[in-house]
C-alpha cells in the first residue's frame, strides 16, 4: 500500500478554496449591478449630448441678454439725466411742489 501526503502550501491553497469562491460570487454580483448602471449611465449621457446645443443656445441668448441690459441702462441714465430740468420746471409750475422732495 502506497501513502500520498500532501505538502502543507497545496492543503493551504485548498482550505482557502471556498473563500476565494464566496468572494468571486460577490464581485459577479457588483459587476451585474456595474453593467446595469453603465447602462443607465449610458442613457444619461446620451440625454445630455442632447440637451448641449440647447444650452449653448441658451448660453449666447443669455450673452446677447447681457448685452442689452446694459445698453437699456446706459439709455435710462441718459434718459434720467434728460428729464431732471423737466422735474425742476414741474417743480416752479403753479401747483407744483416747491418744498417737498421728489421721489
């Protein structure tokens, strides 16, 4: 009758066996819920590369916005700065206000 004796290092790597296969079953199950995410990650972006010739759109309307904002206060400074003799003769008219401030 012969005997086989194992060296120690192959019965460590066997005990070590079901271990390596309960992680290997986690990481299949992260990996599944990887691939579905991608998916929806996929989708998203999609929506997004969509969604980016309206916001540059959006962008220059929101320039050309600023643009005229300032241009409409630069016409009602001067418009302001027109109407202050108006306000003063007003304020000499019969029935104007002489010694009250005006708003």
């Amino acid at each position: 009758m012969r005997t086989l004796t194992a060296p120690v290092r192959v019965v460590q790597a066997v005990l070590v066996l079901p271990e390596l296969l309960r992680r290997l079953e986690e990481i299949e199950v992260h990996t599944h819920a990887m691939v579905g995410n991608t998916g929806s990650m996929e989708s998203s972006t999609a929506a997004l590369a969509h969604k980016v010739p309206e916001l540059v759109d959006l962008s220059k309307v929101v320039a050309e916005l600023q643009i005229s904002l300032v241009e409409m206060e630069r016409t009602i400074a001067v418009l302001a700065e027109a109407t202050e003799p108006l306000g003063r003769l007003a304020g000499r008219l019969p029935g104007g206000r002489r010694t009250e401030a005006l708003p």
